[in-house]
C-alpha cells in the first residue's frame, strides 16, 4: 500500500494532522476513520492492514488536542469542531478520488463524532459504521451535568473522568501500546470535553431517527468503558432500513484490538463489498 500524510488548518486555525493509506491501483472506494478520546488515528493499523488489500482507500485525522495535531490537549471549544475538521478531510478525500462511494467509521468519541456528522452531512455518505459508540451515559445525573459543564467553563483542561485501560483490550500487547504511546493523552478525560460530549449526546438523541442511511454498529458485550446502551440507541432509532447490529460476545472497548479482531473484519469486510 502507498501512504501519505500532512497537515491543514482546522477550523479553529491549529494545524490537523491526517494521513491517508492507498491501495495499488483504483481504490474500489474511501474509508474516513474518526478516532476515539484520548488516541490518534495511527492506532488504526489493524483496521488498515484489513480494509486496504481489498481495495478500499483510509483517511484519517488527528482530532484537535489530539495525536499529532495542534490545540490544547483534549480540550475543544465546542464539538463542531471536530465535525467540521472532519469536513475538510472528506473534501480532500472526495477531491482525491472523484465519483467514489466514501464510508465514515468512528470508535467510541470518534462514534459520537460520525453520528454527529452524518446527521449533519448525511447525502455525502454511502455508509455509517459506528464501533462502540459513545452515545449515551445512563449514569450522568442532572447534577453531575450542572457540575461539569460549571467546571468547563471555569477549569477546561481540568481532568474530571478516568479511562481503564486495561479495559481497552484482551491483548496485553494493545494496553502495554497504548499506556506507553507518547501520542496518547494519558490523563483524565478534560471537564471540557467531558461537558461537550454529554451535551452532544442530548442534542444527538432526538435527531437519530433522521439518519437513513445504510448502518452498521459493532459492540462488544464485555464493554465497560462506553455504555453500551449507545449502540442499542443507534441501531433502534436510526431511520435506516438497511442497518445491522453486530454484538461480540466477551469483547472489551476496542473491537479492531481484540486478539479475535479477524471475525469483526470479516463482518465488516463483507458488509462494506455489499454496499460499495
């Protein structure tokens, strides 16, 4: 496979690190990746390694505040930015490959974001696949929302909500990975972030149902560090009539990590051919 990579200015005028993974010959068609919280858009290889030899074309982003890209770490002004960076990459990639079919992954806050985005530009896609999609927190009171969104105004880049990782992944190998990537953020999810991502996860709710495009969400029912009910959200109340719920049974958070990744690939392989 060829590579490239570079930078653009986000909306928010930071510099955007992307990187894009070709297959040889035409691509068949484009695959956009929304990372997770936290990570950056390099811990896709498995996904890349899957979906490239067949064919399909990977873009890629650093979120803002993330991996390689500038801003202040895991901290956003508003969520949109993210939707609307993600935007100048699917300009790019659509500019670099004319008349081809573009599907849209995201994976836990990455899910969020591509649920977001598809609702906002939902004719530009010929698919949604949503990995773990951070979509609902049963065990966000009121109260806790009051507080959090007091704290991201008066201490943003305060750390407010811990990750497990050893929650990620059954493979020792994707924690050791993650733990000691000097591109991963390490800290406590930012009250910031925290307060953008439950508020878009309340304004996202009622506006499922205007999603109809084909859909595909994958979760694993060992997750702990999304609430699963996300995924249940999405695939009961999207509009879509053509749309597949995927459950691995045991898995933890990071389905393209887990040792039995190839059964997720295989599920995923055969759905993006028969949507191309």
């Amino acid at each position: 496979m060829k590579e490239k990579d570079g930078f653009f200015k986000g909306v928010s005028n930071v510099d955007i690190y992307w990187r894009c993974w070709l297959p040889e010959g035409k691509p068949r068609a484009v695959i956009m990746v929304a990372h997770g919280i936290g990570e950056h858009i390099g811990r896709y290889m498995n996904l890349v390694n899957s979906v490239v030899p067949r064919g399909y074309a990977v873009y890629g982003l650093d979120h803002e505040g993330h991996g390689k890209s500038g801003g202040v770490r895991e901290v956003v002004e508003r969520f949109q930015v993210f939707i609307d960076d993600l935007k100048m990459l699917y300009d790019m990639a659509h500019k670099e490959n004319p008349g081809l079919n573009i599907f849209l992954i995201g994976h836990s806050m990455g899910g969020l974001i591509a649920t977001d985005y598809t609702v906002q530009h939902q004719q530009e896609l010929a698919g949604l696949v949503a990995s773990a999609p951070a979509l609902k927190s049963s065990n966000i009171t009121p109260e806790l929302v009051e507080m959090l969104n007091k704290m991201s105004k008066e201490m943003p880049e305060l750390g407010v909500l811990p990750i497990d990782t050893n929650l990620l992944s059954h493979d020792k190998q994707v924690v050791d990975a993650y733990n000691s990537d000097p591109l991963v953020f390490h800290g406590n999810i930012t009250a910031r972030l925290g307060a953008e991502m439950i508020n878009t996860m309340s304004r996202l709710e009622p506006q499922i149902p205007s999603i109809t495009l084909p859909l595909l969400v994958i979760q694993g029912s060992g997750d702990q560090i999304v609430d699963q009910a996300g995924a249940k959200l999405l695939y009961e109340n999207a509009g879509s009539k053509d749309k597949t719920l995927k459950i691995y049974d045991g898995f933890y958070h990071e389905s393209f990590n887990e040792p039995e990744h190839d059964k997720v690939f295989a599920d995923l392989n055969k759905w993006l051919d028969a949507h191309v």
